[in-house]
C-alpha cells in the first residue's frame, strides 16, 4: 500500500511538473520557451527517426567510461583516506584545493593533455565525477561506528574480514550515495564535454538547434538528460533498497 502511495505521489510530482511547465510557456513565444507538448512531438519525431537515440548511444560511450574510471579510484582511495588518517593527512589538502576549482576551469589543460575528441570527453566526465565521489565515500569511512569494529576485533576478524565484514557493509549507504551523485555528475559532463570539446552527438545537435533557434529541439536534449538521470538514479536506488532493506525506508 505505501509503495502504491509513493508511485502516485511521484507521478503527480511530474504532472505537476509539467502542467505548470505548460501554463508558464503558454506566456511566452515558442522560439523563447516551447510548452511540453511540442518537446514531446519533437521527440516521438526524432526517436521514430533514430536521430535521438543514436545519438545518445554515442554519447553514452565517454560517459560511462569516465563514470567507471571516477569509481575505480574514488572508493579504494576514499576508503584508504576515511581509515587511515596518515593517507587522510597526505591527501585531504589537495583534493579540497583541486574540489574548489571549477571543473571547466581545466578544459584548456584537458584539451593540450587529451586532445578534443573521445579521450579529452572521458577526462572531463571523470574530473566532474571523481571528487564528488571521493569526498563522499571517505566520509562514509570515517564515520564507521567504532563499536562495529570493536565487535568485530572481539571475534578475531584479521584485517581483510574487517574490511569486507565490516567497514564496507557498514560505509554501503555512503557507497551508494556517492554512486548516485556521480552518476548525476556524469550525465551532466556528458554533454558538457561535447559542448566545450568537439561538437558532437548531443551536444551538436543542442548546437544546431540554439542556431535554429529551436527551443523544441533544445528541451527535446535536456529532456533526454533528465530523464537519463532520473532513470539511473532510481536503478541505483532499486538496487540500494534490494541490498540495503535494513537502511532504506519502505
């Protein structure tokens, strides 16, 4: 019954969402702000053509790669940092210094690095990615009750039992909020890395549709992210409450 609440509640969030969406556009020109239902034509056009999803397919490529090499360092080093305070010493400074720059402050230098094309896209989604996921996972670490561990000591656990038996079932929550903001941040430097890189896949298509001054074609893409977004989001929150039903509220 309370899942049955939470779907309608959700869905009238989004209805909501779109009818004020309609009504607020209904103010304006099409060229300045087009309502939901020329998006949605735009996009049963483009998807019936491929245009949309093949586009999207490519684009994922950088995304992915980008997200899974900010995974593969953020949670070894982030657990290393929430356990060991010397690690968290040596390189808490630096990642704050560097998590304060604005991302896009480092395309020139990604671009003399990595060049304009796939490798520079999947450098810029795993900056965007990794820190963000770093901070969070150590925080996850350090902040594991110490009478878990104690329990733990109590039984003989040697160190690699402590590790899988204890600290990372006890910092999961934390895992998976990490893995749900960098899935965010990843989607967002998708098509920020095609924007101030090469123009290409999604981000030429919101290109050539600014140029048209096409505000369907650019909700259309902006659409696409959202719900790309929301759809990995909610995977990841399934997939949270199937291995974490002690943490996650039904």
């Amino acid at each position: 019954m309370w899942r049955h609440r939470i779907g309608l509640l959700y869905l009238f969030s989004l209805l909501s969402g779109l009818i004020l969406w309609e009504l607020v556009a209904g103010q304006f020109s099409r060229v300045v702000l087009s309502p939901p239902t020329a998006v949605a034509y735009h996009l049963f056009l483009k998807t019936r053509s491929l245009e949309l999803p093949r586009l999207l397919l490519q684009s994922s490529g950088h995304m992915l790669l980008g997200y899974a090499l900010a995974m593969a360092a953020a949670v070894p080093l982030g657990f290393l940092m929430g356990r060991s305070e010397t690690v968290f010493r040596m390189f808490d400074p630096v990642v704050n210094a560097i998590y304060a720059v604005p991302t896009i402050a480092f395309v020139p230098f990604l671009i003399i690095w990595f060049g304009l094309f796939f490798p520079g896209r999947t450098a810029l989604v795993f900056l965007m990615c990794v820190f963000d996921m770093l901070v969070t996972v150590s925080a996850g670490a350090r902040n594991v009750d110490r009478g878990l561990l104690d329990v733990g000591r109590s039984f003989g656990a040697d160190r690699w039992q402590m590790v899988s038996r204890v600290l990372l079932p006890a910092s999961l929550p934390f895992l998976f909020t990490a893995l749900r903001i960098g899935m965010v941040r990843a989607v967002i430097a998708m098509v920020t890395a095609e924007l101030f890189f090469a123009a290409v896949n999604l981000g030429a298509y919101m290109q050539a549709a600014a140029n048209r001054f096409d505000s369907a074609g650019l909700l259309a893409v902006l659409a696409i992210l959202a719900a790309l977004g929301l759809a990995a989001q909610e995977g990841i929150k399934a997939l949270e409450a199937r291995l974490l039903p002690w943490h996650v509220r039904h």
